[in-house]
C-alpha cells in the first residue's frame, strides 16, 4: 500500500477499451439519411465524437456554416461525397479524409445517384449528438420554424454561413 506523500506519482488505470461493432451505436434517421452514434461526448469527456452519416443520394448533409470551438475530420467509407468550401467543390472519393479546421467555411452533400457513407469525428465534440437529435426534431415540426433552426445551430457551435 502507498503512503500518502506517493499517490500523485501513481496513474489510476482503471479505463477499459471500448469495441464497437460496425451496427453498434444510436440510430437517427432524418429523412432518408441515417446519423449513427458511435462515440458520443460521454463516453470521451467531451474530448471527440464520432458519427457515421449515411446520405441517401441527392442528399444535403449541411449547408454552409463554420465552427468557432470544434475541428470536423470527415472519412469517407463509400460513395463521393462533395465538400463545398466558401469558394471550391472538390469530391472526396473512398478513403479521402477532410479536415476541416475552426473557422472554416464549409458544407457537404451527395450529389450523386449512390449511398455515401462518411465518419464524421468532432473535436471537441461539445456534446455534437444534441445536434443530431435536435435537428431530427427541428426538421420533423411542421410548419418548419427557421428560428428553432437557428437557435439548435447556435447551440451546437454552427455558424451559418452568408455572404
């Protein structure tokens, strides 16, 4: 056993991998899209987040907007997602990342006839999954309010985007 003047040079290792399956995670479908919530900001301390986005074809996924707090690394797992920047498109084809720093106008969609699949990682992830959840919401209320819009958008540290 150790003595007091001792604890503060010893780790406490008491965390345990976490292994999560390809179909593991909450499950939110907007629209004909799908958000599933892999690695969520509790179980990282608000650290990182990870989401796997599936976008029917022809699909938006956002708009363009920026972030003031958070960094957003985009894998794509299949299909051709387009990346659109405040003044370039450019397609990120299977296995492209993209990362896209704070401060830095962006957005994203499927334009194209097949299924693109992406991991979306957030850092920090500022608790990302109430965006998903509340966009869902915001999406399904009819008529649709812009104000809700705008304030889940303001939450969750995603600044639209006009010129």
């Amino acid at each position: 056993m150790q003595n007091k003047e001792t604890e503060y040079l010893v780790d406490d290792l008491k965390g345990k991998p976490r292994i999560i399956a390809p179909e593991e995670g909450e499950d939110i479908g907007i629209y004909n899209s799908n958000v599933l919530l892999k690695i969520t900001s509790d179980m990282t301390n608000g650290q990182f987040g990870v989401y796997q986005i599936e976008l029917a074809p022809q699909s938006m996924g956002a708009d363009l907007h920026y972030h003031r707090f958070m960094e957003e690394l985009f894998i794509v797992i299949s299909g051709n997602l387009t990346i659109t920047a405040k003044d370039a498109q450019q397609t990120a084809l299977p296995g492209t990342m993209v990362h896209i720093p704070k401060f830095t106008v962006h957005g994203f969609k499927n334009d194209t006839d097949e299924p693109v699949k992406v991991l979306l990682f957030f850092n920090p992830s500022m608790g990302r999954e109430g965006f998903f959840k509340g966009l869902k919401q915001v999406l399904e209320e009819k008529p649709f309010a812009q104000d809700r819009f705008e304030q889940l958008y303001n939450k969750y540290d995603s600044v639209p985007y006009k010129e």
